[in-house]
C-alpha cells in the first residue's frame, strides 16, 4: 500500500497531459472550417457566429461542415445547402433581399425617427418653458423670498 503512494508520488503527473488536438486531421480542412464558422451564425445563440458558440447544435453544425469540407464540396455549396436547410437568418451577414430589407434598413429608420422625435420634444419643451411668464406680483414675492434668506444666514 506504501509502494502505491510513493509510485504516485513520484510519477510525473504533468508529463501525461498533452496539448489539446483540434477535432480534425487536416489543418486545411480545419482553417476552411474558421473561416466558414465565422460567416454563420449559431442558430441558438443568434448573436454569436458558430465559431464563437459553445451550443450542442453549434458544435453538430461545425460537425456537418467539416463532414462537407472532407467530400470537398465549395465554400458555396456549403452555405447553399445550409440557407436551404435553415434559412438566410443562419448567415451572419445575411444578403440584402426583399425579405432582409428590414434588417438593413431598419436601424438607420430608427435612428432617424429617434432623432426627430428628439427634436419634436426639445422644441415642445422649449415653447413651454419661454411662455411660463410670472407677474409683477410673483416678483416681488421672490425678491422678498430671497432677502429674508439672505439674511437668516
């Protein structure tokens, strides 16, 4: 039982480790695989690229594309069949179509109606402000005001 602790003890533990291998045998296949991944999207995630996701389905994803890249189908081919199996929203940087327009062109509608909204309520807050006009009355009552404070201090 000694001879087992003192065994242990004395093999080199870190010696065992060795470098993490990528899933692949094939480099190139591996960096048509990152290039490929950050064009697509994860389809969980959706505001990751299926690079940068660690979901179950994005890792099958990356699966499937590498199984495509080794039957050396085109970087083409490969995004067609997956557009055609889930739709453009699995690109990252979907194509502008009738049915992307949205997509494109609605930020910036946005942030145009954003800043005429702006200045709608600036101006508005602006006419109420300048007509808000007190009398003589209300004057002296201020004045008053202010020197009794004046001169408690």
């Amino acid at each position: 039982m000694i001879w087992l602790a003192l065994i242990a003890l004395l093999m080199p533990g870190p010696s065992w480790a060795g470098e993490a291998r990528p899933l692949g045998d094939d480099p190139a296949v591996e960096e048509r695989l990152k290039h490929l991944a950050v064009e697509l999207r994860c389809l969980v995630c959706q505001n990751q690229t299926l690079a940068d996701s660690n979901a179950p389905l994005a890792e099958d994803l990356r699966r499937e594309v590498r199984e495509m890249i080794v039957k050396n189908m085109s970087d083409k081919e490969i995004i067609d069949f997956l557009v055609s199996r889930y739709g453009d929203f699995v690109l990252y940087r979907p194509p502008m179509k009738a049915t992307t327009t949205l997509l494109w062109v609605g930020p910036f509608v946005l942030l145009v109606g954003g800043g005429i909204a702006l200045v709608v309520a600036l101006k508005r807050r602006g006419k109420k402000v300048t007509e808000a006009a007190i009398s003589e009355e209300e004057h002296r009552r201020v004045e008053q005001l202010l020197s009794e404070g004046v001169k408690r201090s």
